[in-house]
C-alpha cells in the first residue's frame, strides 16, 4: 500500500511537471514564433498555477517588460492617456510582482534578481520615471551582482540604468567596467 501511494505521488507530480512544461513551451512559442504576447502571457499564468517555477516567473516579468516597451515604442500622441497610464500601471505591476515571486521561489538565482531589476528599470527614464523605480533597479542588481560577481552583463546593466537616468559618466564607468 506504501509502495502504491508512493508510485501515485510520483506519478502525479511528474505529471505536473510535464503539463507545466508543456505550458511553458507553449508560451516561449506564442512569444517568438507568432509574437502573440496575450496568448504567451496566458500560457505562462497556466505554467505557473500548474507547479510555480522561478524561471516562470522570471518570463511572466519579461512578458510584462515586452508588453511595455511594445507600448512605448508606438505614437502615442494620439492615444488615450488614461488607458496608456493604466496599462503601464498594470503591466508594471505585473512585472514587479513576477520579479519579487522570482525571487522569493530562488533568492541564490541571479537570474531572479536580473529579472526584478529589468521590471524595475522601466520605470526609471524620465518619460516613465516612477518613484522608487530607480532605487528598486540598483538594488536588484546589486543583489545579483552579489551572487555572481564576476558576470560582466550586470555592470552593463548598471550601465544602462545610469544611462536611463542620464547619468552619463556613471553608466560609462560601469561599461568599461564591464569591458574590463
């Protein structure tokens, strides 16, 4: 009977495992391949209820971040700014959420950190700028700067965070610290 209950356990929780997958991968070809970020976004949500991975929620947050420079990248000038504002509020709500749960399901990962402070740096270029986007970002990095010290991409995106804030000098020392 142990036995019987063991091999069910394991067979429901591979079982999971592999419908939680196949979500994901629904989800990553959603993005990529027909650049249907509702669909994409949707398929990951059902990965993430299914078993809630941080790599999940590390793509829920870039989903998030994609959506929003999707946005920022057309004419707005004729937009409705009240629904352009709500959708960057929700969406970086989204994204913020996605990167702490990240990091909550793997503090060590310096992916999950990344991820945070990609959601935060959104929020932090004038057009955009949110207050306390800034001090989120510099922190998320840190912390995975902290957990991989001798990775060169996050001194570039120190980089191009200082560089959204315009501060020039600070974002070319961190890339020659990256080239370094």
């Amino acid at each position: 009977v142990g036995l019987f209950v063991a091999v069910g356990a394991l067979g429901y929780g591979l079982f999971n495992n592999s419908k939680s997958l196949w979500y994901f991968q629904k989800s990553a070809y959603a993005a990529n391949t027909t650049g249907d970020l509702v669909a994409s976004e949707d398929f990951i949500n059902k990965a993430i209820a299914t078993v809630p991975y941080d790599v999940y929620y590390r793509a829920q947050s870039e989903l998030a971040v994609a959506k929003i420079n999707t946005l920022l990248s057309q004419d707005l000038s004729k937009a409705n700014k009240e629904e352009v504002q709500k959708f960057f509020t929700d969406e970086l709500t989204k994204a913020i959420t996605a990167g702490l749960n990240a990091q909550k399901a793997d503090d060590s990962n310096y992916l999950n950190w990344i991820a945070l402070g990609r959601a935060y740096e959104i929020a932090v270029p004038p057009q955009t700028e949110v207050s306390g986007a800034y001090e989120g970002a510099v922190l998320a990095y840190t912390k995975a700067l902290e957990r991989n010290p001798q990775n060169p991409a996050i001194s570039l995106l120190f980089a191009r965070l200082e560089a959204a804030k315009n501060n020039l000098k600070k974002a070319k020392e961190y890339a020659i610290l990256a080239i370094n």
